[in-house]
C-alpha cells in the first residue's frame, strides 16, 4: 500500500489530486472539448472496470476510443506491477460494495468468451 500510495503521489496526483477527488468539474467538458480527470475515490467509475482494463488506460494512455482524453500514457515510466501497486491504494479507497463490484467486472473480464 505504501509503495502505491508513493507512486500515486508521483504519478497520478497532479491531474487526479492527492486525495483522489479529481476535478471539481469531471463531468462536464473543459473549454476546448476535452475530458477532465474524473475521481479515483468512489465518487467516480473507476470502479466500474475491470483491472486489465484499467492497467492498459494507465500504460497506454486513453485516446482510444475516447480521443478527446487527456490521459497520457505512463507505459514508459511506470510497471504493469507498479500500476497495480497504485490501483490497490485506489481501491483502498472505495467501500465494500465498490470493491466487490470491481472485483466481479475483473473476474468476468477474465472468463473465456
């Protein structure tokens, strides 16, 4: 938890804030169209996707589908490992209810189609 508390710090906090809270205004578009960076805590939809989902936005970035992201890409910088390290303080965060349900998207992810 320490280590992905440190990380986050490092990584994530400047656009998500330390706190988790990200902009005030994530839901709606900034001037010039694009997103804001949503809540990590359980205010936001973090929760409602699966891991592997959320390592892959974290190491490539989210311009695809969603191109008017600002989510840059942290594959360069950061570890499959280090991301789960930062994913489990965020998640640290989120009620039961929250964790199961993310839980259960990250198992069904994972199921053979």
């Amino acid at each position: 938890m320490v280590q992905g508390a440190a990380l986050y710090a490092e990584s994530c906090a400047e656009c998500h804030r330390p706190d988790l809270s990200g902009d005030p205004d994530w839901k709606s578009r900034a001037d010039d169209g694009g997103l804001r960076p949503p809540p990590q805590d359980a205010s936001g939809h973090t929760w409602h996707h699966p891991d592997d989902e959320l390592v892959g936005i974290v190491l490539r970035g989210y311009d695809f589908p969603v191109p008017e992201s600002r989510m840059p890409s942290f594959g360069s910088t950061l570890t499959e490992d280090e991301v789960l390290a930062i994913l489990d303080f965020i998640k640290a965060s989120w009620g039961d209810a929250e964790r199961l349900y993310q839980w259960e998207q990250t198992v069904r992810a994972r199921e053979p189609q």
